[in-house]
C-alpha cells in the first residue's frame, strides 16, 4: 500500500440470500463504481447453520483485516445470529438492519471514521435515519404551508 | 475562497440517486466543505443521503457553495455534468 494511503475498515454484508448480492450490485449501479475492502456472503436457504458459519468463518479468513464491520440484513435472522458469534468488540463488529441508503453511505463514513468502533454505530444512525414516511411528511407540509407541492424530506 | 452557483436541472430525473452520486463525486474533491441548497433547505453537497431529501425535480434551480482553491475548477466541472444531464440522455 503506498504512504499515506487510508486504511479503510474492512466491510462484510451478510444476509438470507440473494439479499447481498442485489443490495451490493445497486449500489454498484447508483455509484457507478465498485466498493473496496468489501466483501458479500449470500447464505442460502439450502446450507445448515453449521455450513453457514463455516462459511461465514471462511470469508472472514480470506478478508485477512484488521477491522472489520460486519452488515447483517435482520436482527434475529440466521445470518445476524452468526455473525454475533464473530463479536469481537474493537476489531469486529455487527449492525443489522442493511439497507440501500447504508450501503450508499458506507464509503463516506469510512472515510470519516478509522476505527470499526466509531464506524458501527455512525453507520448504523444513517440507516436509521434514512427510513421515512413520506406520505406523513407531504401530509405535514401541506398543514404547515399549506400548498400541494411535494416537498423536501425531512427525515 | 467560497464560491455559489446557481444551477437549474434539466435532466428528465432531476436529483435522483445516480445524479447525486455523480454530483457527489465532483464535490467530494474540494479541500473545504461543500452545501446545496434548494428551496428553504440546505444539505451538506458531500453525502449522497443528504442530497437525496432534498428531492429536487427537473427545472428546478439549486445552489451550490463551495470552498476551497479548487472551487472554479469544480464549479466548472459541475456546470458541464448538468448540462450534460448527468450524462444520463442522449
């Protein structure tokens, strides 16, 4: 790696598949490039849990990081529960709840945070945040303003 | 030094996800911070999340400020991808 390169945390989405692969190739498509330092495992409805965790224990072997965030599309789900079992406070950690808005932030926030620690929860608020009823926000406006424009979203 | 412009959308989309994306990108590159502004509202130009709430449409006008000794440069990069539609109509 040259000097003065940024090490970016290492990323790893793992959902019921082929979650990971479809949330990854429409970031791909909205960003018009592909992520570094990440890697998707899509479990399959097929696997036993003991394959899946072989599985999941494999990539994580041959992503070789120092840091990793590990993405997890439901808390509760298979993969979340796996992935539980690699917690490693500081060097792993694991958010669910994967959407398209937390993949499209992913690349600024590891740009803003060195550490998984940071990186977790940070990404984890964009998640969050980026869930809106926009029905209720249009209904909102137009009590405040009074007009039928469709307004800016206030999430 | 900070520089505004004002530019209006005419891609068929307005602001959408692949848009924004592309915008983002350009704005990434200033050594300073980067706003937009549409209507009443103003996000920060270098998150894509950010741009999106702002759910501009086509023909509408948003202004962009930019700081940094590369905001010319950058504007002027900005300038040509909307009036290349984002490069999204041929």
């Amino acid at each position: 790696m040259p000097n003065g390169e940024k090490i970016l945390v290492s990323v790893l989405l793992v959902t019921h598949s082929p979650l990971a692969h479809a949330l990854t190739e429409a970031a791909h498509w909205i960003l018009g490039r592909d992520f570094e330092d990440f890697h998707s495992l899509d479990l399959a409805p097929s696997g036993s849990p003991q394959d899946h965790l072989a599985e999941l224990e494999r990539t994580l072997g041959r992503m070789n990081a120092e840091q990793i965030l590990i993405l997890t599309d439901l808390f509760g789900g298979t993969p979340h529960n796996l992935a539980l079992t690699q917690l490693d406070p500081g060097r792993i950690e694991v958010v669910s709840g994967a959407n398209l808005p937390m993949m499209l932030a992913l690349d600024g926030l590891r740009q803003e945070f060195d550490t998984v620690a940071e990186l977790a929860p940070a990404i984890a608020k964009k998640g969050r945040h980026a869930v809106v009823d926009a029905g209720g926000s249009l209904k909102r406006h137009r009590h405040e303003f009074g007009t039928g424009e469709i307004p800016a979203i206030d999430p | 030094m900070k520089i505004a412009k004002e530019f209006t959308l005419i891609n068929q989309l307005g602001l959408h996800a692949r848009a924004a994306a592309r915008l983002v990108s350009l704005l990434s590159q200033a050594e300073g911070d980067v706003w937009v502004r549409y209507g009443d509202r103003e996000v920060n130009g270098k998150s894509i999340l950010s741009l999106l709430t702002l759910s501009a449409p086509k023909s509408t006008t948003i202004e962009i400020e930019v700081e940094g000794e590369s905001s010319q440069e950058i504007l002027a990069s900005v300038a040509e991808l909307v009036e290349d539609r984002f490069g999204e109509e041929s």
